[in-house]
C-alpha cells in the first residue's frame, strides 16, 4: 500500500481507502462488514470513510462495531463522517452551528469513539452561511471532536470562501475535498479545483470511481443480480446510468475500454481505479464493495499503477474523449 500526505498536512492517508456508501446496512451486514473491513485493513488501508446520511446513521453504527470487535489501535485509524442529512426534524439538515455540533456529537456514539480524523460538510448548504459552517467546524476541531475538516462536493469559490474568511479569522481552514472523480467526471477535479491545489495544497478523498460500478462492465451485458441496480431504492441510478442517451454513450465507451484492460492483463475495476490513482492530485481512492472478494479485487489496483503508461493513458482519453481543456498559456 501507498500512503498519501492529505493535502498540505503531515497526516497520511493510504491511496486507496474503504467507504461504506450503499453497502453497510442495506447489502451488508456487521459480520460481512467485518470481513471486509479486516480485508481492507490487512492490505494496508488506514482510512474508512462513512456519513451520518448512510442508512439513517446504521452505516456507522456497523462501522463501530466492526472496531470494537477488530480490537485494532486507534492511532492506526483515520476515521471520517460527514455531516448533513441527519432527520426529518426542522434542525437536523445543513450546515448550521447547531446540527454540526448535535450531528457530530450522535455520530461519534455511533461509530464508539471519542473524535473522527476527517469531518466533512457533506454538501454546500445555500441557507446557512459560509462564515457560520467554518466557525462550527473550527469549534468541532477545538473541542477535540475531529482533528480536520474539509468539504464534499463543494465549488471551488465556495472552498475558497471559506479559506479566506478561516485565515482572517485565524480559523482553521478547511483541508480536504471529497468530490466525485472517475474516468466520466473528471472537470471538477481535474480543472476547477487546479488553483486550489496551488494556492492552499487542497487534499482530495474522491468517490465513485468505478462510477458506480459503470467502469467494473458489469453492466455490458444488462444488470447482473446482487447489484445496486437491482435495488428499487436506486432505481434513480439505474435510470441516469442506462436508461439516458449520455449513460447509453457512457456504456458504449466502457465496452471500448475492455479491450485495453484485457491486453494490459488486468480486469475494468482495476484500470479504473489505477487510473484514479495516477492523478497527483488524488490523495486517496475511495472504494466500496458488497463483498469480501470485490475488496480483494479493488486492493490489487495498486499493483496495476504502473502498466497505465503515457501511451495507454492516451488511448483511454481518445476513447473517452472529454478530457478537460488545459489553461491557455499564452506565452506559447
């Protein structure tokens, strides 16, 4: 395993971590989540990802419990949730001082311990300000609650906002962005953000990048059983993925890529993800699985890495063709 200084910061995290999304409390149990997390762990990942969103906060109630029984160091962890879509009650969604600190506070009993690494807002909040949301998380640091705060799909103006007040306010800023990032969504982090990671050494913990599960090409051939498709609750998912002229072009283009794992001698899900990995940019990969084999398959990703030279690179990118424009250097 790799590890990856998050942003400008001396913690390191390993380049590919493990996230609960989807999978704790509604395709996997706290036996299986055991095995799987111990899988992950055994292969060198310190950094487990959750939310007080994922199933009603059942995700990081497995998630604790699956610590406890490890029995593993608490300093070999680093732990995150975020924070946003805690209930149904008037104050339990957002980004206020008040749901940050009471949303925060149910998350740590939940997942059975005294503080999280990472504390992420897990989306912008249009109703609360910017400056109210970095004084909460400052608070959240101070109390000894979590140790870092960033953002999860945030606007590059609206992470630089808050830099800029948390440093006239002598805050602590926010260090990290959890963004969407795979071989189809790609702007964000590979342009948007770009003056960012110069200016204030932003960290990225990037999700989907198997584009929920588009990339694996388990979908080629129609929707295998046991997947998340499968689920009437993302039924959403299926529709955006398959049912669209831009996910039947996606698909199209995934089943052009086959042939370019097959003669490297690797699977889809193992190209994908190494090619997340050789973005600069990317401090960890997060990656989800419903089962103890797909954990497997995701850890051999790191020993692909090399096989993605300059040449297959760019046979990818001519095949997915939506590779972000470069800024115009127009000295040249």
């Amino acid at each position: 395993m790799e590890y990856r200084f998050l942003g400008r910061s001396g913690l390191k995290v390993s380049a590919l971590s493990f996230g609960s999304w989807v999978t704790f409390g509604e395709q996997v149990d706290t036996d299986l989540a055991y095995n799987q997390m111990k899988t992950a762990y055994d292969a060198g990942v310190n950094f487990f990802d959750n939310a007080e969103g994922y199933e009603g906060g059942k995700s990081e109630t497995i998630m604790g419990e699956v610590i406890k029984k490890a029995e593993w160091k608490r300093s070999d962890l680093v732990l995150s949730t975020k924070i946003f879509w805690g209930g149904d009650g008037p104050n339990d969604t957002g980004l206020s001082f008040k749901h940050i600190k009471e949303g925060t506070e149910a998350s740590l009993k939940r997942m059975q311990t005294e503080y999280v690494d990472l504390l992420f807002c897990h989306r912008p909040d249009l109703h609360t300000p910017i400056e109210e949301t970095v004084w909460a998380m400052n608070q959240m640091i101070n109390e000894g609650k979590a140790l870092y705060w960033g953002t999860s799909e945030w606007s590059a103006e609206q992470i630089r906002k808050a830099f800029d007040f948390a440093r006239q306010e002598h805050l602590r800023p926010p260090l990290m962005e959890q963004p969407q990032y795979n071989m189809f969504h790609r702007d964000r982090v590979e342009s948007e953000y770009n003056m960012l990671y110069k200016d204030f050494g932003l960290g990225t913990t990037i999700w989907s990048p198997l584009a929920s599960g588009l990339l694996t090409g388990k979908y080629n051939d129609g929707i295998p059983e046991g997947s998340r498709l499968g689920l009437e609750k993302y039924s959403w998912l299926k529709e955006i993925l398959l049912e669209t002229e831009d996910g039947r072009s996606r698909l199209e283009k995934v089943k052009k890529l086959a042939p370019v794992a097959k003669d490297l001698g690797i699977t889809m899900p193992q190209m994908a993800l190494a090619w997340c990995l050789k973005n600069p940019n990317v401090s960890t990969v997060i990656t989800g699985a419903s089962n103890v084999k797909q954990v497997e398959q995701n850890m051999s990703a790191m020993d692909v890495v090399g096989k993605l030279n300059d040449e297959v690179m760019e046979k990818i990118d001519e095949i997915l063709d939506n590779k972000p424009a470069e800024e115009q250097d127009w000295r040249n």
